[in-house]
C-alpha cells in the first residue's frame, strides 16, 4: 500500500515540474520560448520573467504604447 502512495506522489511531482517547466519550440532552428494561452484563472505569474517586465511596463503607461517605447523603458530598468 505505501508503495503506490509514494508511487502516485512521485508521478504527480512529475507532472507538476512539466507543468512548470517553461515550454519550448523550434522555429526557423531557433529555441524559442512558448507564452501561456490567455485564459481564465492564468496568472501573470505563469508568464516567463522578461514577458512579466514587459507587461508591467505597458500597464504602468495606461494606454497606447509603440514598442519603441517599451524598449526604452526596459533599457532604462536594465541599466
């Protein structure tokens, strides 16, 4: 009995580390990072670090913003 508890425990520590993990793709042979879908109950959380800076970076602004600006702010952040 306490094999397959530990058993179950184990494969769902599995399954939450790949949950986790961030999700990768290849495109034009390049590793590229793969964004979460939009959906109910995401969290900003689940965003990769550099995609949360960004974000944060159009919320603060409150409207419109040209990607220009978004690098000049994270460049500003950065250094």
């Amino acid at each position: 009995m306490a094999e397959r508890v530990l058993a179950r425990m184990s494969e769902q520590v599995v399954q939450e580390r790949a949950a986790a993990a961030p999700v990768t793709a290849s495109v034009a042979g390049q590793t590229v990072r793969m964004v979460p879908e939009c959906a109910p109950g995401v969290e900003e959380s689940a965003l990769p670090p550099e995609y949360q800076r960004i974000l944060a970076v159009v919320t603060r602004v409150g409207g419109p913003v040209m990607t220009r600006q978004v690098g000049e702010k994270l460049c500003r952040v950065l250094t």
